[in-house]
C-alpha cells in the first residue's frame, strides 16, 4: 500500500510516520510538508509545499490511503479564522484532491466530541470538517476521536495540566470516556485499520475504542 500524509510533523502524525516505514504493508510513505522532514528512509517521499498554493503541487497526491494529522490550536494560528482556514479549508481542499486522485480511503484524525451542531467552536469546527469529509463519499473513511493527547516532550503547558486533571478524575471513576491517551495509540489504531478489509464505507473511532 502507499500512504499520503498531512500533519506529519504533528504529535500524531511523526508518530504515524515511522510506524507506517516500520510496517511491511506500507510499501512506500508519502508526506507533504512545509519544512524539510528530519529523517531519511528508503520508503519514504517527503514534498516540501505551501499549502496555501495546494494547486500547484495536488499532481503529486497518488496512494492507497490517505491520512489527515493536520490540526492546530487558535492559539498557534492567531485567531479563530485563521484556525478554521489551518483546519478545515486545508484540510478539507486536500480531501477534494485525494478524491480526484482516486484514493479509495480517507482517514480523518478529529477530537472527542466533535460535532457540527455544538456551541463550543473547536467541536463545531472538527465537526464541519468530519462533515465535509463524509459528503465526499471515499470507499472507506475512517473517523478518529481521540481525548486529550499524551505527547512526548510537549511543550503544551495548558494540555499537560490537563491531561494530569484527566488522570486523576479518571482514578477516581470519573469521566472514563475522556481519558487521555497517547499518541502511540492513536497513530497505531489508525495505521491498522486503514488495512481492514470491511464492508463499511465510514468507520468513526470513539476515544474509548482506542
């Protein structure tokens, strides 16, 4: 098989990467970048982009499978338009494009409660985008919602508190469907159910699955 990425210089996404080089079933890795990637591998291709020129590069898209990792904060992006233009419409337009190319399945990392109907503006935003990703009806698309992330090495002050508030409330039996998990996990249960063979044409992946 041969994987595309985007976000693959996110928590996510560098682990995703060396688990798809490490996983015989993955023939070669295909990621597209804005800055040049720190490894080197035999199967891996990196494209060094600019995706607000997607246009001029999207020729290069061909692969089996499809994996969006592509996510910031509105604290990183400098405001909540700009957020929604990182997260959805880059997002969103690389779909359009992996759909053209024919790639037969899509995989969509999103967030716990995502939901185009929600109040609060980051679930509503990962909810249009799921949205936007379903109506394009690739053979297979596969949603993921993970809680908190556990990251190595964050630099995340506000998510490190988090996650530890996480983490105790869950020892104490509380809010067990938002336990936070790693990003191992999360890059491992997308790796492998790109490769199932179902009949289902949309897979969503609650965090408690993982």
């Amino acid at each position: 098989m041969r994987a595309v990425i985007i976000g693959a210089t996110g928590a996510v996404g560098k682990v995703l990467v060396r688990q798809l080089l490490c996983d015989e079933r993955y023939h070669f890795v295909e990621i597209f970048v804005r800055s040049p990637w720190d490894i080197q591998h035999p199967k891996l291709i990196c494209h060094v982009v600019d995706f607000e020129q997607m246009g001029q590069w999207h020729h290069l898209i061909e692969g089996d499978v499809a994996f969006s990792c592509l996510g910031t904060t509105k604290k990183q992006a400098g405001g909540k338009a700009a957020q929604w233009h990182i997260d959805y419409d880059y997002v969103v337009q690389f779909a359009k494009y992996c759909k053209v190319k024919s790639i037969e399945t899509f995989v969509l990392v999103s967030s716990k409660g995502a939901d185009y109907r929600s109040k609060v503006f980051y679930l509503y935003l990962k909810g249009r985008i799921e949205q936007a990703i379903a109506q394009l009806h690739f053979s297979r698309t596969i949603i993921i919602r993970p809680s908190s992330l556990i990251r190595p090495n964050s630099d995340r002050g506000g998510e490190k508190i988090g996650v530890k508030v996480l983490l105790f409330l869950n020892r104490l039996g509380l809010f067990k469907s938002y336990s936070p998990v790693a990003v191992s996990k999360v890059a491992d249960r997308i790796r492998n159910e790109a490769v199932e063979h179902v009949t289902y044409n949309l897979v969503v992946i609650e965090n408690d699955e993982i």
